[in-house]
C-alpha cells in the first residue's frame, strides 16, 4: 500500500486536520511515512494567517518537488489547507508538477483524490468548492498504533469559520461561515476517545464563544460509509431546551439561558473518565458571564485561558473590527481570576496593525503589565489579499513593526518569566502524556494552567495525575525533579 507523509503548517486546527486526513487514509490501508523522502504521496496541511507562513510552505513545495522528480517518479504532491483554499488553481499553475490542491472543506476526500491520481486516472485535482455538513467530516481520529503511543491528550472540533471579519483576517475568507457541529456529535466523538484512554480534551473552533449561534446544523451523509451522522437540527444545541409552555397562572419563568457553548462544555463535562477539558479560541465579544461561571462550577475545565486581545488601544479594536473594548477585555480577565485563582492567561497580539501610532502601541504595552499574560503569542503584521486592512491607509513600515515587536516580546518574556519562576518550589499536578518530543528520556505533562513540566519520568507515568515539585524553570517551561515526584 502507498505511504503518505504529511507536514503541517499553523494552527491547532490544521494539526487536526492533519491527523484527521491521517486517520482516514489509514483505515483505507495507506502507512505513515517518517520523512518526505520515503513516501509516495507528501502532503503540507497550510496556514495563510501571514505571508510568511505561505512562502515557507511554497518554498518547501519547490524542493520537496524537485528532489521527488529526480529520486522518485510517480510521487504525489498535494497542499490542502489554508493556502491551497485562498489560492486554489493558482498554486498548479505556479508549480505545475503539483498534483493536488484540497480546500478546507474537503479534507473528508483525500483518500478518494488520491486513489485517482495514485492510479493515474487524474492528473491534476484542485478541489476548494464550499461542501455542506463539511464541518462534521474531521472526526478521524489516529490515537494508538502510531509510533507515539497511546494518546492521552485530543483535539475535538466543534466548528468551522467565523463570522467575525476581523479587518486583519483571512481566516473568514479561507475557513468559510461559521457551521457548528450538534451537542451530540461532539459528545459521541468525545465518549469514543475516553473508551480509548483520552483522558484530556480540548475543543477547537476559530471561534469558540459563537458555537451554535449561527444556522441550524445541515444534514451530512458520510461519503465514505453512507452513515448518517444527524438528522437536521436533531440534538442541536437550540432543540436540547424544550420552550416553557404558557401558563395562564404563573408568570412567565425567567429562565437563565446559558449560550450553547456552555451547554456543550456542560455535555462534555459529564462524560465519566474525562478529566480535563480545554478549549480554544473563545473571543472577548462573545465571553458571557455564562462562561465565566462555568469555571467555577466545572472542575474538569481546567484553570486555563487563551484569549485573543490583538492591542490594548480602543481605537486600533475599533480599526480591528473586534467588537470590544480595552475596559471590556480587563473586565472579564478580572472576572475570571476571581472565578479560578491561579488561572493561567494566554492572548494574541498583532504588531503594527495599519495606522498603529507609538501612543497606541504603549497601550499594548500598558496592557501586557496590567493583564500579566502568562504568555502571548505576537504576530507581526501581514497585509493579507482582499481583507479591509490591507486597504488602510498608513501600513507600517516593516523595521518599525520589528522594533516594536522586540520591546513587546521582551516585556511579554520578562512578565512570563516571573510567572513562571513563582512555581518554584510548589507542587503541581499534571497529566502526564508521554515522552518529551526533544528530549525522549524526559516525560511531559501540562499543569491545569497550562505550563509545560518535563521531569525523569517513564512508560508507566502516561496518562497518570502526578504530583510533581517544581524545582527549576526554563523558557516557557517547568522542570519538576523526579526524587519528589509524588504517587
Ligand atoms: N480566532 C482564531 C484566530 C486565528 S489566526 C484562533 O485563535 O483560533 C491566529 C492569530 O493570528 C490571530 O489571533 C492574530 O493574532 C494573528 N493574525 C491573524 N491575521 C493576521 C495578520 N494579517 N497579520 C498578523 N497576524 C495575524
Ligand atoms: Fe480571524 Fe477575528 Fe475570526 S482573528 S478567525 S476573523 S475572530
């Protein structure tokens, strides 16, 4: 059988996709191939977020091609993704030995292109049509017989697209309207991974805090085995609360309404053998108090946040499109301290957003001190095709945006650093997932808060709740020593 060898670019969605289109093409017989050099098919899962992020992959492509043509004739050269959706014929006609290019709705006929091109019975497949119900196709999940080990830790998706058109963002464009899957599925896709030894999952979406809110969900018939995953609108979030009937003696109940996202947090969180729940990413727009309670209240969501704030300037949010404010943003981090003390706080920033002044730059800056970000991921801006950004006047000149994102960087460090030394002699306790990628007689595990502790573990610590002290940190990581690893 043909082997396959996939490289991802970007998000944690993408590397979903990834293990997704994985999963399917093995149950249709396909091996895993350690390298590019190996494989008969290579595929590059892409991100278009930055430029940057699209010339690595292109660049990648050309040699991976190059070397294959001479080493090894009849390989299969595919994108799928971001990149291969945005750019769609345009990445054939540019690189004309590239056999494939599967859009983000797609990723459910991978196996399918493959075979005809594997056969030679298609040259060239460029597919990035819009396909209805797509959004319940990724559910193919490799947990064991890979070479990692039984998995302990799982991505869910729960949603596909947003809504939001952020001026900066070509994910809209890419990922397409906002289509969430029902309760049930999700739920059902959940139970399977726990029954297989998940015991910690996190569930993605571009855009978490909007689950549910759009159209009700489409029916899908699976091609690839005819099942039927839902009926339309059968356990859909809104169908789940019967609506009060009308009394002509009581008044009306007041029923607190919990946004469907929490009901599915809710749905998950009763699921026996779970342990922990993550998500990313909600949006400041749509984070309720709903949601703010429900870290209180379920203790299998884990003490952990990642909120994207993008500046500390109202007038650059304004600029953004992002629907809040400075204040609004500091209120509901505020909030959520004082639901779970000791939550750990990631965000997003992007650098030099057109018309960004240095006076609106300090309020990232000012925002950063104030918030004290565990971390935060900063992103230089990137004009991106036929977003309204790209379009603005006053785009910042590139050596400003990189001085300005190395003093963001070095206070962003300098904050987390503090943060992270401050554990230090405490005892935290962990899932234990497996051996360290970099350094394998190392084991890994993550704190509810979300730090990264390695310690001298072993096979028998996976997918243990461990106790273990803090004795040292590193960049972004905790060390814990393994004479007090507690059992
Ligand atoms: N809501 C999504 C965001 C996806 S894009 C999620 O986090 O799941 C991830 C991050 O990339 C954004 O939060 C933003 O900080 C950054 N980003 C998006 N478009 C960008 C652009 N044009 N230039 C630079 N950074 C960008
Ligand atoms: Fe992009 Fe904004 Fe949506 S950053 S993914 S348009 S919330």
């Amino acid at each position: 059988m043909p082997s396959v060898y996939i490289k991802t670019y970007g998000c944690q969605m993408n590397e979903r996709d990834s293990e997704a289109v994985a999963a399917q093409l093995v149950a249709k017989g396909y091996t895993l191939a350690a390298s590019e050099h190996v494989a008969d098919v290579v595929l590059l899962n892409t991100c278009s977020v930055r430029d940057n992020a699209e010339q690595t992959a292109l660049n990648k492509m050309s040699s991976v091609i190059g070397l294959g043509r001479k080493e090894r004739p009849g390989q299969i050269f595919g994108f799928m993704g971001c990149m291969a959706q945005s750019r769609g014929k345009e990445l054939v006609d540019r690189l004309p030995d590239l056999d494939l290019v599967l859009g983000t709705q797609k990723f459910h006929r991978a196996a399918e292109y493959l075979d005809e091109l594997l056969a030679g019975r298609r040259k060239h497949i460029v597919d990035t049509a819009a396909e209805t119900g797509s959004e319940g196709t990724i559910r193919e999940h490799l947990l064991n017989g890979s070479a990692k080990g039984k998995s302990v830790t799982a991505f869910v998706s729960i949603m596909q697209g947003c809504n939001q058109y952020c001026t900066f963002c070509i994910v809209p464009y890419t990922r397409g309207e906002e289509r969430s899957r029902s309760i049930e599925d999700i739920v059902t896709e959940c139970r399977k991974l726990v029954a297989q030894g998940v015991r910690e999952i996190t569930l993605l979406g571009q855009i978490v805090t909007s689950y549910g809110r759009r159209r009700p969900l489409t029916p899908f018939l699976s091609p690839s085995d005819g099942e039927r995953v839902s009926k339309p609108g059968e356990g859909f979030v809104q169908n789940l609360v019967a609506p009060p009937l009308p009394s002509p003696f009581l008044p009306p109940r007041k029923e607190k309404e919990e946004s469907p996202f929490v009901q599915l947090l809710e749905a998950v969180h009763a699921i026996d053998g779970l342990e922990r729940i993550r998500f990313t990413s909600p949006h400041p727009k749509g984070y309720g108090d709903d949601l703010v309670e429900a870290y209180a209240r379920l203790p299998k969501l884990v003490a952990s946040a990642h909120l994207p704030v993008q500046s500390g300037s109202d007038r650059v949010l304004k600029l953004m499109h992002r629907g809040y404010t400075r204040a609004r943003f500091l209120q509901i981090i505020h909030k959520l301290r004082a639901a779970r003390p000791g939550m750990g706080i990631t965000s997003d920033i992007v650098v030099g957003f057109p018309g960004e002044t240095e006076a609106d730059f300090e309020e990232t800056l000012s925002l950063c001190r104030e918030v004290e970000f565990d971390n935060a991921y900063l992103f230089k801006y990137s004009q991106r095709k036929d977003t309204p950004a790209a379009a603005m006047p006053d785009q910042i000149p590139e050596e400003l945006i990189e001085g300005r994102h190395a003093r963001l960087l070095e206070t962003v460090n300098a904050i987390g650093k503090r943060k992270y030394d401050a554990f230090i002699g405490q005892l935290v306790r962990i899932l234990v997932e497996g051996p360290s990628k970099k350094n394998s007689a190392r084991f890994t595990g993550r704190t509810p808060c979300n730090k990264i502790v390695l310690f001298d573990g072993s096979e028998r610590h996976r997918g243990q709740l461990l106790d273990v002290k803090i004795t040292r940190t590193g960049s972004f990581t905790l060390y814990g020593d393994p004479a007090i690893v507690g059992l």
